[in-house]
C-alpha cells in the first residue's frame, strides 16, 4: 500500500480518491455562498446585527461608559412616553413633514410635467432639477445660511426691497422650521421629478392623443387620463417624501441645532443629540426602535407599491 | 399597433416654448443658491457685505480659495475624502461583482431569500444604525480610524443589482465554452465577466464615490482626530469656526465650499445618468 501511494495520483487509493471527490462536491455546492460571503458578511456585522442590537439596547440603560449595562425591560419606553422634549420633536417632525410633502409633489409633478414634454434640452434640465439631491449636505447648509441670514441675507435683502418684514429665519423660534422646510424642498423635489418623469413615460402615448383626437383639451386630458394612470407614482411619491420628511436631522445638525428654544428639535435630531452628546444609548435606542418601526412600516408601503421586482431586476 | 411613442404634447410649437421657458425659470430658480454661492467666493469682505448686493463681484478676489484653502487643515481633509472613497469603491466594486455573480450565474437554494435580504439593506433607516454601529466599532476598537470610515460601507445593494441586470446578459455559451476550455468559474468571472461590464462597474464605482465623498454624519461621530477629518467634517467644522456673527468671513466659506462640491459636480457632469439611478434605487436624498 504505501509503495502505491508514492506513485503518481493515479495511484492513489479509492478512498482517498473518493474524499477528494467529496470536498470537490462540497466545494461547488458552497461556491455561490461563498460568493456572496464578502458582501454578506459586511450586510450582516453594518446592517443586520447592528438592527437586532438596537432593539436589544433599547431595553437596557447603557450609557456607553459604564462597564456594564443592566436590563430594565420598558423603562426607556415609559420614560420616553413622558418625555416632553421628544413629543416636542415628534410634533415639529410632523408639521415639518406636513410643509414640505404637499411643495414637493406639486414642484415635481409639474416640473415632470413639463419635462416630458418636446423641449430642447431636455436632459440639461433633468440634470439641473436634480442637482440639489446631489449636492453635499454641508454645502447646502452653508449656502441657505447665507441665504437665511437676517442682516446679510440675500432673501431678507428682497423681502426688504418688498417692504415686508424681515424675519430672523433660522433665529427665530416661528421662521426656523419653515426656513428649513425651503431648504429640504430646494434640495429634494428634483428627486422626485425623476420618479414622476418615470411615471409619466410609462403612460402609453396613444391614450392621449386618442383623447386630443376625440377633443380633450390639455385640462381634461391630464386630470381624466393622466393624473389617473399616475396614481401609483403619485402614491410613491407621497410615502417617500413622507419617510424623507421624518429623516431630516443632518441639516438641523448643520444649521439650527435643535434651536432656537427646540423649535426645530426632530425625532433623529433628538436621537441623535442623546445618543451622541449625552451618550444615554438605551435611552436612544429606544427612540431608534420606535422611529425604526415606524419607518419600516412606511417603507414596506412604499416597497408593496412599486412592486420590488420591477424596480431592482 | 398604432403610434406607439412616448407620451408628449407635440403639436404645435407654442406648447414647447412654453414649457421652455418655465422649465427654464424653474432651473434658474434651482440653481440660483448655488450660483449666489459662487458669487460670494470671489467678492472681498467689504463686497459680500456691500449695500445693496449684486451678483459680479469687482473686483474678482480669487485669493479667497487660496486663502480657505490655507485657513484649515483643507489638503488633509481632502486626502482622506478622497482615501476613504477610492477605498469604499473598490471594496464595494468587489464585494458586489462577486455577489452579482452568484446570484446571476449560479442556482443554489436560498437565493430568493437572500436576494430579498439584500433588498431588505435598503429598508432599514440608516438613522437606526448609526447607535448600534458606532457601539460596535467602539468595541472593535475601531473608533477614531480609517477602518470606521471605510469597512461598513465596503458593501451596498445598488452595486449588486445593477451588476447582476448586467451579468445576466452574459450568454451563457460564452460561458459554456470557458468552462469546456478548463477555465475555472472565478476566471471566467476576472477574466471575461469583468472586462465586459465596464459601464455597469463604472456606474457603481461613480455613485459610491460620490455618496462616500458626500458622507457627513458618519465621519463626524466616528473621528475625533483632525486629521482624520473627512472634508465634509471639515467644511462644517470650518463652518462653525467662521461664524460669529457680523465678523463671519462668509466669503472664504463660500469659497471653501464651491472647493468641496467641484468635484461632485464635475463626476456628475460626466456621469448623470449612472448617478440618477443609483440614488433611487437606494432611495438616497439630500
């Protein structure tokens, strides 16, 4: 036996042949996996753990500097439930989301609507209408404070020229959200120009000039004809820039903190200040957890309309 | 049967120079903050604060970009975007082209659910996970490091959506004969997959350049050190450096920001289409 196994692979015996034959078995039914290992690994450490995790912290007290973090069950939750600061965020997100929803749709739905239409340049448009989306954070925020500034603003210098007054904007507890709702308006509704552009070229072409032949006037054959077809994308839409409006917090980081007197204090703004500023990360995590569920409920909405197949192959 | 083109009002030419000249107002609209931007950048103290403001600045003060340039640590921050994305996009470039490809190319139990689970990324808030991965990193030790800028993101649905559309269209005899020849299924990947994907790779590599560049919170919570300062953290800390009031120097801010979004600008000159899609597919806003 062993001068067999000395000798070329031929030579090798049955049973070792067979163990190769298995590991090369086992090899391709484990390729794919490992295929996608790379990709799911990171997923599962960044995305899927971390998800769970909160959920988990939400129910402790950690504050990230002690060593160890006790179990409390629901206390987060309750305290949460008489915090007057968080409920304070919760209504400015709602007022904020309720400000910019309805600019938005209009904005996009009329630039969409006009896009899709015989002009020249089009693509040049199309790439200026969403340029804000693409712009940096940082410099949006820089560029609107400018904007916003009450003494040295180029907006408050019109209002002036109009002889209105000139409010403190981003300074003044009643102007601050809406200042900011101008500004998530500037830098969103290109975005959802896109999506009604999508929409509106899945409409079939014939079904309107069909209405024109019969009559219609540009009026009755969008409201009857159009805005109808339109309506999964119109839906679309609204839950997104629903989801978008309770997301917002990076510009409030960059601009208002919070201020002035809370009035600008959203949902992450204020998960974000106690997880990063007062590190009570149960206590964050809790809000996380709550925003989580309310988000993904959105989300899910949002994902049952579009169909998720048509969309992501 | 019939005319089967596109909707569009075409009729006369009225309606289009209509909608040319609203869709033209609508984009000075748009673009006016940002050209207000560029504005302020060249004029001098005195001209940013002139009574009442226009919109050419006299004189033209380019020593203003030198100037941010030279205020802070602009050069390191620019190195580290730029290390940070260049690392991001390659490691998202592999680990997608590699999960595509399985989930293009191969058949194995589970790849619905796994496909939907890649879906799934795309749901969760990424508000929810900045706790729990910032505790995370902390545990690893990774706070305060390239690691934390880079390693969480090395991986993203939108890489592997568009690759996998693309691979699909590999005829399968082009890999029929590759496997005949003894190429391996990983060669057949490297050595013709790839070489033949280049738009879809490029459209990848452009929007997760840009969305890396674009980062702010999370190079904000995750550094402490200047000089690990990405350049958004370190426009904004620059930012909160500059402001006080009457005394802001609100043209080298200006400045220091036009410098910040050239480069987003000039990818996106060359590459709209790629950029389009991939925000919305990950459902990315401002």
């Amino acid at each position: 036996m062993t001068e067999a196994m000395i000798k070329t692979p031929d030579r090798l015996p049955v049973v070792v042949k067979g163990i190769l034959r298995r590991v090369k078995e086992l090899f391709q039914i484990l390729e794919p996996y490992l295929y996608l290992a790379p990709a799911f690994i990171i997923f599962t450490v960044f995305v899927f753990a971390p998800l769970i995790f909160s959920i988990y912290l939400s129910f402790t007290n950690w504050d990230l500097i002690s060593k160890g973090a006790d179990f409390i069950w629901f206390k987060n939750y309750l305290r949460l439930a008489h915090n007057k600061n968080f409920w304070g965020a919760v209504e400015n997100t709602i007022y904020f989301t309720i400000g910019i929803v309805p600019a938005q749709i209009v904005l996009a739905l009329i630039s969409a609507l006009l896009l899709n239409t015989k002009v020249k340049f089009k693509s040049l448009f199309r790439s200026i209408y969403f340029l804000p989306v693409i712009v940096p954070i940082t410099v949006t925020a820089i560029v609107w404070l400018f904007i916003f500034s009450p003494s040295y603003g180029i907006l408050n210098y019109l209002i002036g020229l109009v002889g209105l007054p000139q409010p403190s904007w981003l300074y003044d507890p009643v102007w601050a959200l809406p200042a900011l709702m101008v500004l998530a308006v500037w830098t969103n509704f290109g975005y959802f120009t896109v999506i009604f552009l999508a929409g509106l070229q899945s409409i079939p072409g014939e079904l309107i000039e069909a209405a024109e032949i019969d009559g219609a006037n540009k009026w009755q054959s969008f409201w009857k004809i159009t805005f109808p077809l339109l309506s999964p994308t119109t839906f679309l839409v609204l839950i997104m820039s629903i989801i978008g409006g309770f997301q917002i917090y990076q510009t409030v980081v960059l601009t208002t903190e919070g201020g002035p007197a809370g009035a600008t204090n959203v949902i992450v703004y204020e998960l974000y200040r106690t997880a990063f500023e007062y590190f009570d990360m149960g206590y964050a995590s809790a809000m996380a957890t709550l925003l989580f569920f309310l988000l993904f409920s959105f989300t899910l909405i949002q994902f049952k309309v579009v169909g998720s197949r048509v969309h992501y192959g | 049967m019939g005319l089967t083109k596109k909707t569009s009002i075409s009729f006369k030419v009225k309606p289009g120079w209509v909608s040319f000249i609203l869709l033209a107002l609508g984009s000075l609209i748009i673009v006016m903050p940002l050209l207000w931007m560029l504005s302020t950048s060249l004029k001098s103290m005195t001209g940013v604060y002139k009574f009442p403001p226009g919109l050419i600045p006299r004189p033209i003060m380019w020593q203003n970009y030198i100037d941010a340039w030279n205020s802070a640590n602009f050069p390191r921050y620019f190195l580290n975007s730029t290390i940070v994305a260049v690392v991001v996009t390659l490691g998202e470039l592999t680990t997608s082209s590699l999960a595509a490809f399985a989930f293009a190319r191969m058949k194995f139990r589970g790849s619905n659910l796994l496909f939907l689970m890649v879906l799934g990324t795309l749901m969760i808030p990424k508000e929810i996970l900045l706790i729990p991965n910032y505790v995370i990193l902390k545990q690893l030790d990774w706070l305060n490091s390239y690691l934390a800028l880079t390693v969480p993101f090395m991986a993203g649905a939108f890489g592997i959506f568009i690759l996998r559309q693309h691979f699909l269209t590999i005829h399968q005899d082009l890999e029929d004969a590759a496997i005949m020849d003894g190429c391996s299924r990983l060669r057949f990947l490297l050595s013709i997959v790839i070489p033949n994907s280049k738009p879809a790779l490029a459209a990848v590599a452009v929007f997760s350049f840009i969305t890396n560049w674009n980062s702010y919170i999370w190079p904000l919570i995750v550094t402490r050190d200047d000089s690990l300062r990405t350049i958004q953290v370190g426009l904004s800390a620059f930012k909160d450096a500059e402001t006080s009031g009457a005394n802001t120097n609100w043209a080298l801010l200006m400045a220091a920001s036009v410098t910040t979004l050239v480069p987003v600008i000039i990818i996106y000159a060359f590459a709209q289409e790629w950029f389009t899609e991939g925000y919305i597919t990950s459902g990315i806003r401002g």
